[in-house]
C-alpha cells in the first residue's frame, strides 16, 4: 500500500498533527484519520510532494453567483449535511456551466480525501485567496458553517459596492462618450462646410476659427489612422495595465487625480477594513 503523509488538527483540543501512514488510497486515509478525531488539513502520497499544479479553470463566476453560492451552501452545512452532499447539490442547482463543473470537481477531490479549501484552490477562477483561507480557517478550527456565514455576508457586500462603484460610473463615462462622438462629427462633417463658406468669401478669419477649421482639415484628411491608432492604443493600455509594473503605474496615477484618486482611496480603505474584520473575527 502506499504511503501518505498527512497534517491535520485534533477536533478535541485543535493541537496539530503531522504524520505518515499507509493506506488504500487518500479517502480511506481520511476517513481513518476522521475515525480518531483527527481532521485532515492535507495529504500526500510520499514522495510525490510537489505535485503537479492543477489545470486552472476557464471561465469567471460572478460576484453575484458566487454570494448565492456561499449564502445556500452555508445553511446546508448549517442544517448538518454532508459535505459532498451539499457540493452534489449545488452543482446540480447551477445555471452557470462553468461554476457547476468546478463544484464537480471540488466535490471530486473532497471525496478524494482532499480538504475543501484544497480542492478549491485549484479553481483561483471561482475562489481567491481569501475564499480559501477562510474555508481553511473553518476546517482547522471546526467552525466552518460559521465560517461560510461570514463569507456569505461579506460576499454579498462586496457584490453591492461593486455594483454601486460601477453604477455611478456609467453615467459620466456615457456623458464622456457622447461628448467626443459629438466633437468627431462637429469636426469631421460640420466644420468642413462652415470651412468651404469661409474660403469663398476671401475674408480674414479670427485665429481661434483658423485653428478649429485646420484641426478639422487634419481629422479629415487622417481619420483611418486616427482611428488605428486609438484602437492599438486602447489595446496597448490594456496589454500594460495587466503586467505588474505597469498596473502599478497607472493605479498611482490614478491617484493623484483630484477627485477620482479620493474616490478610489477611500474605495480601497473600503474593501480593507472589510476583508481585514472579517478575516480577523475568523481567526484566520
């Protein structure tokens, strides 16, 4: 038979446990370790202790999906159900394929003899660091409906001030939009009228107005590399906004601005002093 070693937490005194045995395979390792009060936090066969990174998921799970989840899953736990039962269930519940294969799989490493936060940290596309160890937290303590009461609650709030974060930005990024779709028309099709008036009349026009009419001659004449260009800029800014150096330069820009750097100040203290409560009243 092979070999494990395990690390676990005893349900009684919450002392760790650190070991190997020999068993059939992982599950029955787990229930074994189970049997004597012991709950596995993790377990490895020897000599395969740095396994191979599991295949990450494809696909995001809302904020929405994910605070429903987490809101059901903890009054099933709640109520005394098994853990795969209740993992069986709200994958059958799913309406979003991609989140009900990740709860199928989480489900299969469960019954695997994987822990639950281990067998979701496979899935970061679902669950992030914080979802994890928490649900850690949970099972080393023995506290995980408590746990994923707290989860839910702090899901849900982070949901809502996602949702009024960008419902108070659409209204200013529409009204940017309008105004230079506006402008583009005024000087690509507009300008160019009032300029062919102006010329036939062989008058000297203010500089202001000879300026305008040359800015539209210039859109005119350059409006497919005008428009190339500011596709492969919007695409460039994206490409160097997900690099590390690059999110941090343009984040610390954005805080300078006068209004928007204390919008997203006081956004971030925000989702801090949250996550930090929450994860300290969860002993993590």
């Amino acid at each position: 038979m092979p070999v494990y070693r395990y690390r676990g937490r005893r349900s009684d005194s919450g002392a760790a446990v650190v070991g190997e045995r020999s068993a059939t395979n992982k599950q029955a390792l787990a229930t074994l370790l189970r049997n004597e009060r012991i709950l596995p936090v993790s377990i490895v066969e020897k000599g395969d202790d740095t396994p191979a990174a599991a295949p990450r998921s494809r696909g995001r799970v809302s904020s929405k999906t994910l605070a429903l989840f987490t809101r059901q899953f903890s009054v099933m736990i709640d109520s005394g159900l098994p853990l795969t039962q209740c993992l069986a269930i709200m994958a059958d519940q799913q309406e979003n394929r991609h989140f009900r294969t990740v709860l199928e799989k989480v489900r299969e490493d469960v019954e695997s003899g994987s822990t639950l936060a281990d067998a979701m940290k496979k899935h970061p596309s679902a669950f992030d660091h914080l979802f994890t160890n928490m649900i850690s937290a949970g099972e080393i303590g023995g506290i995980l409906d408590v746990i994923l009461r707290r989860l839910s609650i702090f899901v849900e709030k982070a949901a809502k001030l996602k949702r009024a974060v960008v419902s108070a930005s659409v209204y200013p990024v529409v009204i940017m939009l309008v105004a230079v779709i506006v402008v583009f028309v005024i000087m690509i099709w507009v300008i160019p009228v009032f300029a062919t008036v102006f010329t036939g009349m062989n008058v000297t026009l203010p500089l202001p107005t000879r300026v305008i009419m040359a800015i539209s001659s210039f859109l005119t004449q350059f409006i497919l590399p005008i428009i190339a260009l500011i596709v492969l800029g919007v695409l460039g800014f994206r490409y160097y906004y997900k690099t590390e150096s690059g999110r941090f330069v343009i984040d610390r820009s954005l805080l300078q601005v006068p209004i928007i750097g204390l919008v997203l100040k006081k956004i971030a203290i925000a989702r801090f002093s949250r996550t930090l409560a929450t994860l300290l009243v969860s002993g993590v």
